[in-house]
C-alpha cells in the first residue's frame, strides 16, 4: 500500500551544470555539507553551494550556485569522488589512479617529501566511516587493485597516503565497503565478509556479477546492504547474519542506499521506496536514466547523466497522519516506532502517545473494542475524550475541552452511529467496561468526578447491576448532575444511596419511605422496609432515628423494632438510651414487648425495672387471655409458658409487687408457687403446688429448681420438706384438696424411690409411718445404702491416699538430709576461716561443716561431737 514517504527535488539543473555541452554527461557526485562535487567524464570537477529553501506552499526546494570547476588532464572519466572534510581534501579516481584534490580550490595536491599522494591501478575505492585509528588527521581507506587479488588499506593524509595493511581474497573483488576491521567484498561469484585484522572471513551467498551489478553498502555500524539473486535487497552484520527481513525489489537494480526507516532502490526508469520495518514497498517514483544513488550525511542524492536530484523525505508525522487518515493503524504505529531512533527521547514519547491515542479512536470507530481499549491504555489517553463523545454523560460543571487538534473526526457518538442505534448501544456498553476498569487507576486521576458521573449516568440508562455496588462504594459522582438523571430513569433507591454518601441521609430517608409508601415507583428492592429499618439501626443521627422509628414501627413493630434491638454495640454515651426507648415504645405494645425482651433475655441487662415490666407485660398478655374461650389454648400456653420462665430465670424483678398482682387468681397457682419460692416461701409454694394444684411432678420440679444453685444440705433440706408435705396429710385419708392419702403415699414413695441419694435416710425412716412396707421403700434403701457405702470407701480411699503421700513427704525429707558432706584442705571453717586439717567436723544447720572446737567455744556445756551432729541432723 502507498504512502507518500519522499519527494524528488531538483538539486542542479543541466543548464547549469554543462550549458549546451550534449556529451557531457555525470559520472559521479559527492557532497559536504552544502558543497556539491561533481565529476563528469570529460574529466571536470564541479563544485555548486546548494541551499534548501522551503516555497511559500510549504514544499522544500534547492537553490545551487556554481562556484568552480575544474579540468583533471587525464582526458578521462571522473569514475570516484570522496570528501575528506578534516583534511580539506577530495579522494579522486580517474584513469585507476587515486589522487588527492584540495575541496577549494580543486588544485591536484602534490606529493609530499618521502611519501607519495597518488596509488595506480585502482579499480575502487571506499572511505571507512566507522575508523579503527583514532587519529582525527587521517582517512581510512580501502582500496581494490585492478591487477590482483587483495584489498588494501590505506591511510589518506593532507598530501601523502599510507599503506597500512593488503589482504589477499579468494577472487578478484568488484565492490567493497568497510566498517572498522570488517570489509563487505563483492566477489566475482559471491559475497563475503572479512575481518583484515584478524584474517576471519565469512561467505554469505552467491553473486554473478557479470550478469548484475554488485552493490555493497554500509548502512550502519558493521551493518551492510547487498542486491542478492532473485531481486532481493538483503541486510548483513559483521558476523555475516541476517537481523532484518530483506525487502523484494526489482531484478534491474542499479543502485540502492538505507534512509531509516526506509530502503531507497534505483533501476532504469523507477525510484521504489520500501519499509525496513514491515518489508513493504511504500511509494514509487519515475526517474528516467539515473545511475547514481547516494546518501550524504542522511541526504538522499539520485543524479541522471544530466542533472543532480534530492529524494527530500517528508516530515515522520506527516506521514505517519497520512496513514492515519488512510485507517492504516497498523502501519502507522510500526512506523510511528520505527522513527524511535531518529526523534529525540521526550518529543518520540509525545507522539507515540498521540498516535497511539489516534488509532485507538479509528478502531474505535471501526467498532474494534479491544484493540481500541489497548491503544487508549498504552497511549494514557484522557478518558475524557472518550467520555465527550456520548452526549450528555460530562457532568455540566466539567471544564474539560478536547485537545486540539482533535484525535478524531467525529462530533460526538450520533455521528459516529449515523443513526445505528444497535451500534450506539454496542458504543454505550464499551464505554461503561473501560470506565469501570480505569476509574480504580492512575488514569481517572484528576478526572474522578467526570469518570464517575459518566457511568453513573450510563448504568442508570442502561439498568446496570453495577449501578448500586457504584453508590455503595466511594464514589466521586456529581450529585447535581446525578439527581435528575437517576430520577429520569426511577432509580429512586439508588438516589438514595447517593443522597446517603453525600450525607444526606434524611434525604435519603424520605425519598426511600415515599417508594416503600407506594408514592414512588421503583422496583430495585422488594425488601425496602427492611433496608429502611437496617438503614436506621446503623444510623449516627438519632434524631433521624427517633424521627423515622414512628413510621417504620406502625408499619411492623415486629420489624420496626429492630432498629432499638439489632443496633450496634457502642461505648459512646450518646447512643440510645433504654430507658428513653422504652418510654418511646409505650404507643407501641408489641414493640415494647420486644425491646424488653431483647433487654432482658438476650442482653442480660440487670436492671429491676427492665424485669418486673417484661414480667407484668407477660401477665398482662396471660390474663385477657384466661379469660377468653378455649380456641386460644395454644397461645395461652405459649404465654405462661414466657411468663414462667421469666419468673425461674430472673432474679431482679420485685416478686412482692407481681405476687400482689396474681394473688387472688386461682388460675395462676403455678406462676403464686414460683414467687412464693422466691421469696423462700416454699412451704407455701409446695402446699400450692400438692394440696391447690395436685401436680405433683411441679412439686419434685419445683424443688429440684428452687435448690439448683444451693448446697447439698440445702438440697436436702427442701427434699425432706417435700417428702413432708406428703406425710402430713397420710394419716387424715382426705386433703383439704381432695387428694387421697393414698395418692400423696404414692408420691412420697416415688420421691424418695427416685431421689434417694439425697435423703438422710435415718432422718427419713424416722419420718415414715410404721405400717409402710420395706419391700415398698427397697429401691430407695438399695439407694441409701449404696450412697452411705461409698461415702465411708471414699473417705477411706482419701484418707490412704493423704497418708501415703505423707509418707512419700518424709521420705524425700530423709533423703536431703543425708546427702555426704565435703570437706578438704581448701575449704575454710564457716566460724573461724581457717582450713581445715582433719575430718573431723560438725555440720551445722543447712549443711555447712564446721571445727569442733569451734562449736564448742559457742557453746556453753560443750556436748560430744556426736551429740551435735545428731542436734544438727534433727534440726
């Protein structure tokens, strides 16, 4: 695919260069700086001045100046022009003979004293551009003879040339170029590389070059450009590798020479231009009869045999915006990174981004969403750009404006669409991918706001799942440009997350209750009430929550309670206080039934009124309900059933006040009995519960609670008043109850058959009548009897195990005291501090020995030494 990549200018017309000579024609060209050099074969040299100037249209142009010329006198062809600028001298060959010529005033230069200034028999020549010498003074040259089969080196100074080094090659050579130590040989039948310091030569591949014309060019450091068989132009380095594809270029090939990034071919009638980067022939030029194709100093210079031309490159990011505008992205950017090694590093970072940027929005366009979301990364594009394409979605108080010039064409997305709506919504759905992968990154930096508002607007539009997790997260979206957007497509609840995280919670709130109410119409939650309710149990502001809690709690106490019950646990004294909500909840019954509940039950809050107004709301629910026919059983249960484990359980509420309340009701002796056992009434409690109630299975309950966290004599105690109880009324046949001796027999049995390891059992068959069968009372005398044995084999058991660890005590107590005692002539007396001479000591108390004699001083009636041993060991 074409690309305009040069333009041909003309450099020195023929006018100028040879009037109205006709047979002269141009052999070689060489420039330096502005200073045009031009041999021709009627053995003349011509020095020009040219200067580039640019038209008022902008194109580039030369002007030339003939400034000398000058006959050589060997009446041949001028076949080589080479500029030593550092000498001032131009490198000729004329006639085989290399010879030196002064740049300025074209005089031949003499031979200096000792040392010539020409070489013979030359059939070329080759300037070394990367030299190996050091010396600033001197050219390196390398020079191929016409008689033999070497290339010789040569130093080139002012007025003498060296000879420094001849190699022989395997054929005669045709063409060279050398780099350093490496020459790049076209042979007769191939091409190779010699390195003539050390000898090592590398063939690369065969080459006729009678059929073609060899071109051997230098192109870049130990780099070379060679014409291979088949129209090829192929690259080689010192080692005699490839590193770059090879560009398919015509068969006639003349000439050919590298301006990065590009290959510059000549034949006969065509100028072709081909990438170094993708191989692909880029622009195609006529020009009729040249033969010459050179580059000075990155100056591309053709010459026919009657004028001078230069190929004037355009500028990189012309054409790099010519294959923009073309849609060739990809060609773009290859040469976009191409031009990487002739931009300086900041202004190559600058337009790399551009570009990247520009043929991200083309792919864009083509609808090419992934490759387009690459480029846009790879470039940082401000997503801003992006964003002011879809109508609408920049928040009113952005101040973004588009750079200029523009990354694109397009006015804005109905532009790009042209109507497609099924591409606008393919647009729409991009847009909210990029925006929601780059808002956590550096990319919305200083953008937040428009990045934010914009996918809040599109998951609005677009009814988004992600709307929500948006507002529930930080966010930074515009809350002017939000509110009649989100209002616009009723996303009411999400608006009210929205209002939340501005800290508008009030605003929230109404707008919230007005959807719950039904006022609103939007379908995102069908639990509202609940998140209303959970909304106020999280909620800071209490006066929004006791402004709130009326609505929620008439709505469904059963839930509105939950904002007093679920909220949570703060040590801040500013949180709600229980006592003001339990006054808040007296208008609602069943709420404040709940909150105590919660206080009590589930809190553990140990607070006497918190207890005795659950306790009397429970009976409060209990009595109505006694009072009604038997279809409410099952809630009546429920009831006393709440009621009476709340009256077991607590020990804070005032019994006195509740037992007033139930005092006179015959229908609650369970509940009389558990108050009366509080108060330590249980004679009471238990003469309710046999004689009133006749359950006896509440009675043995009874006692079993009421003696649950009491001493084993306690225990006993209330066990041997119950099995009174029963006693007491065996011997009159009738209770004042009703209930027959022989029933309280039978309990009393059971009760003493069940729970006789808790019984004083001679204390019981004291008790008992006398007419009472043994066989009766055998489970609870197989029980005593049990219990009384192994309480007497327990004690033993313990009392052997006290007594052996006394042993084992004394014991180890004998063993301390009998360890040996050591005494030597370096251990001093504890008493007088000298050694001691015998082993003859006392041991006082702790081990420490001691002289007899010593002891005996200390003490009045001196005892055997013997005694005081034994005193000591005793001690």
């Amino acid at each position: 695919m074409s690309v305009k990549a040069f333009e041909l200018v003309p450099a020195v017309e023929r006018d100028l260069l040879m009037g109205d000579k006709a047979r002269i024609n141009i052999e070689c060209i060489e420039c330096c700086g502005k200073h045009l050099y031009v041999g021709t074969n009627d053995c003349f040299i011509h020095h020009f001045l040219l200067d580039e100037v640019t038209s008022p249209k902008g194109k580039p142009s030369y002007s030339s100046q003939k400034l000398l010329h000058k006959y050589l006198g060997l009446k041949k062809p001028v076949a080589e022009l080479r500029a030593a600028s550092a000498l001032e001298r131009l490198i000729v060959l004329c006639d085989g003979i290399v010879f030196l010529v002064d740049m300025v005033t074209l005089e031949t230069v003499p031979s200096a004293a000792g040392g010539g200034a020409k070489i013979r028999g030359v059939t070329a020549f080759c300037i070394n551009e990367n030299p190996v010498s050091g010396d600033p003074f001197c050219v390196e040259m390398g020079v191929l003879s016409s008689k033999r089969r070497t290339v010789q080196i040569y130093m080139v100074y002012e007025d003498r040339v060296q000879l420094v080094k001849e190699v022989t090659t395997p054929e005669q050579p045709c063409a060279v170029s050398l780099d350093g130590y490496f020459l790049c040989l076209a042979l007769a039948t191939q091409y190779m590389i010699l390195n003539y310091n050390t000898g090592a030569s590398q063939d690369l591949f065969p080459y006729n070059s009678e059929e073609r014309r060899p071109i051997v060019k230098r192109i870049d450091r130990e780099e070379f450009l060679l014409a291979a068989p088949g129209g090829l132009g192929m690259f080689a380095n010192a080692e005699g590798v490839s590193q770059r594809a090879p560009v398919n270029w015509s068969e006639s090939v003349i000439g050919a020479t590298v301006c990065f990034p590009y290959v510059v071919a000549l034949d006969e009638s065509f100028i072709t231009i081909h990438s170094m980067l993708d191989q692909q022939l880029k622009q195609t030029l006529s020009f009729r009869d040249g033969h010459i194709l050179e580059v000075f100093e990155g100056k591309v210079i053709l010459a026919s045999t009657k004028a001078v031309y230069v190929l004037v490159p355009l500028p990189l990011e012309r054409q790099i915006q010519d294959l923009l505008a073309s849609h060739r992205v990809e060609e773009a950017l290859v040469l976009t990174e191409g031009a990487q090694r002739n931009i300086p590093k900041d202004k190559f970072q600058i337009l790399h981004k551009r570009i990247l940027q520009q043929a991200g929005f083309i792919q864009f366009g083509q609808l090419q969403f992934l490759e387009a979301k690459e480029h846009f990364r790879k470039g940082q594009l401000d997503v801003r750009e992006l964003i002011s394409l879809y109508p609408l979605l920049m928040p009113a108080s952005s101040s973004f404006t588009r750079c200029h010039p523009p990354l694109h064409e397009f006015a804005d997305l109905n532009h790009l669409a042209q109507g497609d709506q099924e591409k606008v919504l393919r647009c729409k759905k991009f847009l909210i991918t990029y925006l929601g992968e780059v808002r956590s990154t550096e990319v919305a930096n200083g953008c937040r706001e428009d990045v934010d508002t914009a996918l809040l607007k599109l998951y609005a539009e677009q009814n988004h799942d992600s709307l929500l997790d948006l507002l529930a997260s930080e966010n930074a979206c515009v809350l002017t440009d939000s509110v009649p957007w989100l209002e616009k497509y009723h996303k009411y609840f999400a608006l009210g997350l929205l209002y939340h995280y501005n800290g508008q919670d009030s605003a929230a709130l109404q707008l919230w209750i007005r959807v719950a109410d039904g006022d609103l119409e939007d379908h995102t939650r069908s639990d509202l009430y609940e998140y209303i309710v959970d909304f106020l149990c999280s909620c800071s502001n209490l006066d929004l929550v006791w402004k709130y809690a009326d609505w929620a709690l008439r709505k469904d106490p059963t839930i509105g309670v939950h904002i007093f019950t679920k909220r949570p646990g703060s040590k801040d004294q500013s949180d709600l206080n229980p006592d003001d909500v339990v006054t808040y909840l007296g208008k609602h019954s069943r709420a404040l039934l709940l909150y105590l509940e919660h206080l009590v039950l589930e809190r553990r809050t140990q607070k006497e009124r918190f207890h005795t107004h659950l306790a009397v709301l429970y009976l409060e629910r209990v009595l109505p309900l006694l009072s009604e026919s038997s279809k409410n059983k099952q809630e009546l249960t429920r009831a006393r059933e709440r009621l009476q484990a709340l009256l077991r359980e607590s020990n804070l509420y005032r019994v006195q006040f509740l037992l007033g309340k139930i005092e006179n009701n015959d229908h609650l002796l369970l509940e009389r009995a558990t108050l009366h056992g509080k108060l330590e009434e249980h004679d009471k409690a238990l003469h309710i519960l046999v004689h009133e109630l006749r359950d006896f299975p509440s009675a043995e309950a009874f006692v079993i609670w009421a003696s649950s966290c009491q001493d084993s004599a306690y225990r006993q105690r209330l066990f041997h008043l119950l099995l009174g109880v029963y006693l007491d009324r065996t011997l009159t046949g009738k209770s004042a109850a009703g209930v027959s001796s022989g029933d309280l027999e039978m309990a009393a049995v059971d009760l003493l058959n069940r729970h006789g390891e808790v019984f004083d059992a001679v204390h019981v068959l004291r008790m008992l009548p006398e007419g009472w069968s043994l066989q009766l009372l055998r489970p609870f005398l197989g029980r005593a009897v049990r219990a009384s044995m192994h309480a007497c084999r327990t004690s033993q058991i313990a009392l052997g195990l006290a007594h052996s660890e006394n042993l084992q005590l004394l014991h180890d107590r004998l063993k301390e005291r009998k360890k040996p005692i050591l005494v030597s002539e370096k251990k001093g007396c504890h008493l007088c501090h000298n050694t001691f001479s015998e082993p003859d000591v006392v041991c006082l108390p702790g081990g420490v020995p001691v002289h007899t004699h010593c002891v005996a001083q200390r003490v009045r009636d001196p005892p055997t030494k013997r005694q005081l041993t034994n005193s000591s060991n005793h001690t």
